[in-house]
C-alpha cells in the first residue's frame, strides 16, 4: 500500500507504537497528523522529538474521550487512514 501524500491520523502519536509508526510513515511521504493531548509544561512529545519527527507531523491538541475533540481533529487532518492506537491510563486502578 502507498501512503505518498495521504493523510494519515494517528491517536497515541506521542506513545511508543505511535511515535514509530509515525515516524515509518514520514519515510514513506504521508501527511501524518496526530491527535494528542495538551501538555500542561508546554514540552513536546519526547518520543517525537527523540525520532526527529516532531516537526514534521501536524499534531493537533485535543482529549480523544471528547467528541468534539474528535470531530475537530477529524476536520482539521481530513484523514484517508486512521490508525487507532491511544489508550487511557487510569493510575488509579493500579
């Protein structure tokens, strides 16, 4: 499959599958974009900035259990493919 100058979305850009799989499809010419939650220290993503792929994907803010969050990110990315791969992490369960 050519991902060339497809957009392409990715939930959990910032984690470690999302970071490499974003960074694959850097190489392979897509246009990746990210749904990814706001930092409150204003830092960017470590996994995406370690694979010097920081400026090179369009991350948009927002929370992917907002549906309005979603919907924007869905209009703003315009994506031909998804990739799901964002997880809640509830440090309360453990």
């Amino acid at each position: 499959m050519s991902f060339s100058n497809k957009n392409v979305l990715i939930t959990g850009i910032t984690g470690f599958v999302g970071s490499h799989l974003a960074r694959e499809l850097v190489g392979r010419d897509a246009n990746v974009f990210g749904l990814a939650r706001r930092r409150a220290d204003g830092s960017r993503p470590r996994n995406l900035v370690d694979k010097g792929i920081c400026d090179q994907v369009g991350l948009i803010e927002g929370d992917i259990t907002d549906i309005v969050s979603v919907g924007a990110c869905l209009r703003q990315s315009k994506p031909d493919i998804v990739f799901h791969l964002a997880a809640l992490f509830d440090h309360h369960a453990f």
